[in-house]
C-alpha cells in the first residue's frame, strides 16, 4: 500500500481535525514557544524574510474559544485551561496556552492506543504545557521530560546560560510503541570500564552467573569442577557456556572461578537516557540549513521517529517548518502528513523531502490553485512565490545565490541542472556564473532575460514552463507542476 505523503497549508487546527481518529502511531510538535520574538528564515541569497511571529495577546477571539471550549476539548482538559486563565490571568501566556490545548486535544484523538506524542518546548512555557499533557493524556501515561541540550554555552544576564530545550514524552496507554535506542560508549567511558584489550580490541571481565539458585534446572551444572555459588545460577546453559570456552571468552581466576569477556562492540552502546547532549543544534554552516531560525537537525526527530514508531506507522507533525520531520520519516520508511500555515515553509519541506529520492509524489493542499492567487502570492510574497515553484520543480532554492530579481534552484543530484524564477522585469542571471547542461525557467516578467543570460552561459537545454503548470489539477496528488521535469 502506497504510504501518505501529505502537505497541507493552512490552519493546523483544521489539518488535525480532517485526520481520522485513532489512525496515527506518533505526534511531533515543534511549536512557537511563547518566546516574545518574531524569527525570520534567510533562504535564498542575501533574501530576509519573516518566518512567523512568537508574539501572543489575548483578545476577542481568544474569549470566543473559552466559551465554546466545552464543545472543543475534552472535560477535563477544559476545566484544566479555565483553572489557568483564572488564576494566571488572560494574557498572551495563558492565550498560548489555549491555542495550544485546542491542538494537542486533536493530537490525542488522532493518535493510535500504542501511539505516542512528543512536544517540543522550553522554559518559558513547559511547565504549563505539562500541567495541559498531564490532564489530557492522564499523568500516569508521561514518560519522560527530554533535556535537549541544543548547545555548550549561551550568556545569561544575572542567571545560568539557557542552553537546553524540553522535550514531553507521553503515550496514549501504557501499552505503546517502544524501540530502545542506544548512545556510543564515551571515550571516558571505555577507558574507565573496557581496562583490558586483547588482539580483537578493549574487554571488561563481567561474572556468568545470575541471582537465584535455580537447582534442578538446566541452569545450575557442575562447570570445570565448579557449581554456581549459593543463590546464583549459570548465566547459560552448558552448551553455550562451551561455545564461549572454544571462542576464549572465559577467563578463571585463581581459584577457577570463570568470567567472561565482554567487548566494547558487542553491544549498541549505553541506554539511551533523558538527557541528550549528543546531538547539537545545526551550525551556520551545516548543510541541513534551510535559513529557517529555528530548524531542528534531521538525528533529533530520526531518533524520536525510530524510539516511537515502526516501518508504515503514520508521522504527524502540525507545525512543519523547514520540513525536518517529514525528512526523517521518508528516510525512515514512514508515512507522513505535517502542516504549516506558512507556503515558504510547506516548499521548503516539498524540496527537502525529494533530496533522498527525485520526483517523489506529494499530497499537497492550500496551495495556489488558480492563477489568481499564483499572481497574487508573487507580488505579496515573492520568496514564497519563489520557493513554492522551485519547489514543483523538483529543486530547492540555493541559499548562495545572489542574483538581481532571480531565485536560483538546484537539485543536489544533478549538478549540472538549475532552476530560475524571475521577480520582476529587471531579473538578470549575468553576475551568476555557473556551468549548467539544463535549466527551467517560470515564465513571468524578466523571463526572456534570464533566457538570454542562461543561453550566453552555454545551456544546451531550456524549458519555460508556463505559470499555468502550478496550478493544474494534477498538482495536489503529485506536488509536481504539469511539465517535463527532466528527471531522464
């Protein structure tokens, strides 16, 4: 069965609320964190653009939701939020509270029993949250408050460096979806635990018994002239205590006591525990970067992703950003469906989505379906314009261009292939030099200049594509325009 791949653009409420109950096996919510801040995503050239706002106030709408929350959220839930406007105060503290109770009841519905949801916060509002989760899911289904320590030093004025963010793990039942994950031995670790090494590299000598006598079982047997001492038992049986014998995994002591030779490599590593300091926040220079402020690096959700769902399991992510979600569930053989109410962001995440696997069919909805709205989209938000086309391309925005009026698109396996969406009639390619076989032009003003410049650049092969190509009716189901991509 072909998994879901889906898109949507728009209200995440109303994206939630057209997912059916009970289908999906893991939430991921990567929320604005009541921050006081509006970020911006810098994803084309020296382009800066505002990402979305962190910026909460309560107001009259805010009031409509607290009189109708009976017929939004479950009771308890509800009672819950009522009990921390009244004592906190309407303010943009408890309205952030609020839009986000309305999500995550529709998160606890989709999610299947085994299923589970992870939210993303920090400080500034987990505590809330939490207070939310434990009367939503129930408190005795949290599992784990996860300290992200996303990077080693941060300056506070007159407190600690804020250097983590929190991660609430909660299940829908105790009985839930659960792959242990492991962390590598740390260098420290391996030298104060593996102290000896043999020509197949660092062992520790741990016992080959267990706790219970086990007498009469198959467990408790005379080995080289010894019994197990009282109250233990054999860790295996004799056969395979022979096998290790003839490996030279067992070594005696004096008194013939055996022990057994444990190596560095024969486990995966420490248990994975609630504080990850391991994977650090993307730098300025990684080649994840989107330019999208606060994009999470694909190991962060690839490890939630593979600790709390299977191959086919169904990911949801309702605020999508630069698409990191949906990356590492496509790479992890998942199902997926995320939303954003931002178009650069939803193009984003359709770019990256298809660098693993060219021409890769995406459910998309939200879009610019006429070409009215495409028109209208290219004079309000000309980035977006130029992402979301690029994107329906098959190629994302190259973030080292600069160009006059002109977006550059590449796709990273094909270097020889680039796309070009032209901004305004003064569009010009002549300060980028860059030897390419192929390349696709959006029609559009500035569109017989950037020909021209491609054409002195010696490309073999141009295509115009039509502004009516982005919105034709076959682009929901693929997220493709209507036009030869040059996949071949």
């Amino acid at each position: 069965m072909e998994l879901t791949r889906r898109i949507d653009i728009g209200d995440n409420l109303e994206a939630l609320a057209s997912i059916e109950t009970g289908s999906v096996e893991l939430v991921y919510l990567d929320p604005p964190f009541n921050s006081g801040r509006t970020y911006e995503s810098r994803v084309s050239g020296d382009n800066r653009e505002s990402a979305f706002s962190d910026i909460w106030s309560w107001d009259g709408s805010r009031d409509t939701a607290m009189r109708t929350l009976d017929a939004q959220l479950p009771p308890v839930l509800a009672r819950t939020v009522r009990a921390l406007v009244e004592s906190l105060g309407k303010s943009g503290r408890t309205a952030y509270v609020l839009e986000m109770a309305l999500r995550l009841a529709q998160a606890h519905r989709i999610l299947t029993p085994t299923g589970s949801l992870y939210l993303h916060c920090d400080p500034s509002a987990s505590h809330l949250l939490r207070v939310a989760l434990d009367a939503l899911f129930g408190a005795q289904n949290f599992r784990n408050e996860i300290v992200w320590q996303r990077t080693n030093a941060h300056s506070g004025s007159r407190r600690f460096g804020p250097v983590h963010d929190t991660i609430l793990f909660y299940t829908k039942s105790a009985s839930y979806t659960w792959n242990q994950n492991f962390s590598p031995y740390s260098s420290d670790y391996l030298a104060n635990h593996f102290t000896k090494s043999d020509e197949r590299g660092p062992y520790q000598l741990i016992t080959c018994t267990g706790p219970g006598d086990r007498i009469g079982t198959r467990a408790h047997y005379e080995w080289r002239g010894q019994f197990p001492p009282t109250g233990r038992h054999w860790a295996w049986k004799i056969e395979k205590m022979a096998e290790y014998e003839e490996e030279g995994r067992l070594v005696y002591s004096r008194n013939g006591t055996p022990r057994f030779k444990r190596y560095a490599d024969d486990g995966a590593g420490v248990r994975l525990q609630d504080v990850w300091s391991d994977i650090s926040s993307l730098s300025a220079h990684s080649s994840e970067r989107t330019g999208y402020d606060t994009q999470k690096p694909v190991a962060l959700l690839e490890r939630i992703i593979s600790a709390s769902s299977n191959p086919g399991d169904l990911i949801v992510d309702p605020f999508a950003g630069s698409g990191t979600t949906a990356v590492a569930a496509q790479r992890l053989g998942r199902a997926w469906h995320v939303s954003d109410r931002s178009t650069l962001a939803a193009s984003l995440t359709l770019s990256r989505v298809r660098e693993d696997k060219p021409g890769l069919s995406v459910h998309v909805t939200g879009f610019p379906r006429t070409s009215r709205a495409l028109n209208l989209l290219s004079r309000e938000e000309p980035t977006a314009y130029a992402a979301w086309t690029t994107a329906l391309l098959s190629a994302r925005l190259d973030r080292k261009v600069v160009a006059r009026s002109a977006v550059i698109g590449t796709r990273g396996w094909n270097p020889k292939f680039a796309t070009a969406v032209p901004l305004s009639d003064g569009a010009s390619l002549s300060t980028w030099k860059h030897s390419i076989k192929e390349a696709l032009i959006v029609d559009g003003p500035g569109a017989d200049q950037v020909t021209a410049d491609l054409q002195d650049m010696g490309t073999e092969y141009l295509g115009r594509v039509p502004r009516a190509a982005f919105h034709a009716s076959s682009v929901s189901s693929t997220g493709l325009a209507d036009y030869d991509l040059r996949f071949v």
